[in-house]
C-alpha cells in the first residue's frame, strides 16, 4: 500500500521480550492453566514437564536470571523448612541420614512435590502476570469478563498503595522527630496502635477525595475501553506450546490410573 506524500513511515513496534507481543488475555489464562495443572498433578513426571513449562516461560520473559533467583530464594527456603519438618515428623518407612537422625520418606515425597508445584505457580505467575504492566492486566481481565468490582479494587490498589506507603513513612518520621523509639512496653504498643488508627483514618478520608473527584469527572462505576486487544500469530506459539504441555501433563496423570 502506498504511503500518503509527506507521512512518515511507521516504526516497528519494539518489545523488551517475546512474550510482551502476546495477547495480556492468552497470558492470563496460560498461567492459570499452568498454575491448576501444577495443583491437581500428583505424579513426578507430570510436576517435572509442569515445571519446565514454568522456566521456559521465564526465560521468555524480560525478567533476568538473577532477580528470578533473588525473588525465589525466600520461597525455596519456607518449601526447604517444610520439608525438613515433613521429613523429621512423618511415618515410616524411614531413612536413617546422620546418626540417629531419620527422615521419613513420605514426609520428603510430601515436602518435594509440594515445592515442585509451588514453584511451577510462583514462576509461571511470574513470568506470565508479573512482567506486565498493571494497567495492561486490569485491562485484559476486564476482557476476560472478570467481575467490574475486582477489576477495579486491582487496579486501585495498584496505583495507591505506594502513596499509603508514602504515608506510612511521613507518619513513622514524625514519630522518630518526636523521640519515639520502639521498645517491648506498653507506650509502644499503644503508639504502634495509634499509627494503625491514623493509617485507617488518613485512607479513608483519601477514598473519599477520590471518589468525589471521580464522580466530577463523571464517572459511573466502571472505566471504559478505548482501545481492545486482538489475537494473531504471535499469540499461537505460547498458546499451542501451553496445550501440549497440558495435554501432556494430563496423559502422564491419566497413564497412572
């Protein structure tokens, strides 16, 4: 098609990764999808092809190695205690490791698969929902038919609660102005109480402000779209590749009956 004398050329839309190209809704549903498949599978096999999945989908991401690694170190560690708890505390057979130390090896299948699968859920979410921009996710699960109500408290939540935040840390700095030093006594307890209290209060007289600013802007309860997602190709490779993982997930599950 020829291009109007004078227009200027249209630019390539650039993306950070593979997957920012792919329709936000395709994104939600395959980590939902993945995330139920992960819960209701019960065989090593199946968890295993679940959690590949999960990694080759961060590694489409734009996320890097590093900060996933940061971000699931905590996890990793509370799924590594659990275990160990499982491991001491479960019946036998046991496993007699160091000494008269002896770990139950339910309590270790138990502790293992339930990392498995929590670390499926948190990296596909993270990959599939956490690289997103918020107002693109409230956008495609608006799409997605998800209730107004719910749709909108994401939405708010995401824009204000850095400016609660904001508030929290005006709030504890007069307090340090003012000589305050938390200590295991009843002053504190009492200040700490009357922190929440004012927390609770400046919140609420902030969603009054808003609501009335709102309402003179004229808004009538939901937010309308301007702009409306499409598929295309650039949807099929997850959407197909998310398929045949399920398919798969679910034939090993279904081999073991």
């Amino acid at each position: 098609m020829n291009r109007p004398v004078g227009a200027a050329p249209t630019a390539p839309k650039i993306f950070d990764s593979p997957l920012d190209g792919v329709d936000p809704r395709v994104r939600i549903i395959t980590a939902i999808g993945l995330s139920a498949a992960a819960v209701w599978a019960s065989r090593w096999e199946s968890l295993a092809v679940g959690l590949l999945a999960a990694i080759a989908c961060l590694l489409l991401s734009n996320i890097a190695a590093a900060t996933a690694i940061r971000r699931m170190a905590a996890l990793n560690g509370v799924f590594a205690a659990m275990t160990l708890v499982l491991a001491l505390s479960g019946d036998p057979p046991r496993w007699n490791a160091v000494g008269p130390v002896s770990l139950s090896f339910d309590g270790l299948r138990i502790g293992a698969a339930t990392a498995m699968k929590g670390n499926t859920i948190v990296l596909a979410v993270m990959a599939l929902i956490g690289s997103m921009p918020p107002v693109t996710l409230g956008h495609g699960l608006d799409h997605l038919r998800v209730p107004a109500k719910l749709s909108h408290l994401f939405l708010f939540t995401v824009r204000y609660v850095e400016v609660l935040a904001d508030e929290y840390r005006r709030l504890r700095a007069a307090m340090k102005v003012r000589g305050f030093r938390a200590r295991p006594n009843r002053h504190t307890y009492r200040s700490l109480g009357y922190l929440a209290g004012m927390m609770l209060i400046r919140a609420l007289e902030r969603s009054e402000r808003i609501e009335d600013a709102m309402k003179c802007r004229g808004f009538r309860g939901r937010f309308y779209l301007l702009d409306h997602f499409t598929l295309s190709r650039r949807d099929i490779p997850l959407a197909l590749g998310m398929a045949i993982c399920l398919g798969l997930m679910i034939a090993l599950e279904l081999q073991a009956l």
